[in-house]
C-alpha cells in the first residue's frame, strides 16, 4: 500500500501525530546527552581530586577538608582553621589565600557542598 493510496484525513492524522513523536525524540537525545556530559565532567573532577591527595601525599603534605562538625576526626579543626571557617561564613568569601603560608582555604558552598559551618 503506497503513502498515495490514503485520504487526506488519514495523511493529516499521520502528520499530526508524527510531530510530536519527533519533538520527543528531539528532547529525549538532548536530555541524554546532557546527562552524559555532566557524568564526564563529574568523573574529571573528581579524578583530579584523588590524584591532587595521592600526589600531596607523596610530596609530604597532608589534605584535609576542615569542618567545625566534621565526620572524620582526621578533620577536626585547629584554632586557626576555626578562624577561618567563621570568617569566611560571616563575609560570605568563596576563598581566603593567607599571605607567606601556603594555606589556603576555600569554600566549598559554590561548588553546592555543605562545609558543614
């Protein structure tokens, strides 16, 4: 049976219910793709993380993520961490550099985690 063979009505039919399935589709494969890319950069940046703390480790330093709460006691903070952490809460700073040290300390409420302040 040729696409010719049918009425107007039924081409029409057709028609109607075929856009909508493209439009779908359409989204769908964006939606994918979107997915995709964010599983990617998450993995990258996480990766980076791992490799900074094992490269860290083997140059003798030491990575922690200071928290007035924190779950893992090897994070506890010192005095002038406390400092810090109240600081950068009370100014709502993103980051804090420390001049002749080589401490920096970074707030990790852009990046949407909670520092646990």
């Amino acid at each position: 049976m040729k696409f010719s063979g049918f009425s107007i009505k039924w081409k029409i039919l057709f028609l109607v219910l075929l856009g909508p399935v493209v439009i779908a589709v359409s989204l769908d494969w964006q939606r994918i793709d979107d997915i995709r890319s964010g599983v990617e950069k998450t993995i990258i940046s996480k990766s980076a993380g791992i490799v900074l703390m094992a490269e860290a480790k083997e140059s003798g330093y030491t990575f922690r993520a200071p928290k007035v709460k924190p779950r893992n006691p090897q994070n506890s903070t010192t005095n002038l961490e406390k400092d810090m952490l109240a600081e950068l809460a009370s100014k709502n700073l993103s980051k804090k550099t420390i001049q002749g040290s080589s401490l920096t300390f970074q707030s990790l409420k852009q990046a949407g985690d909670n520092p646990h302040v």
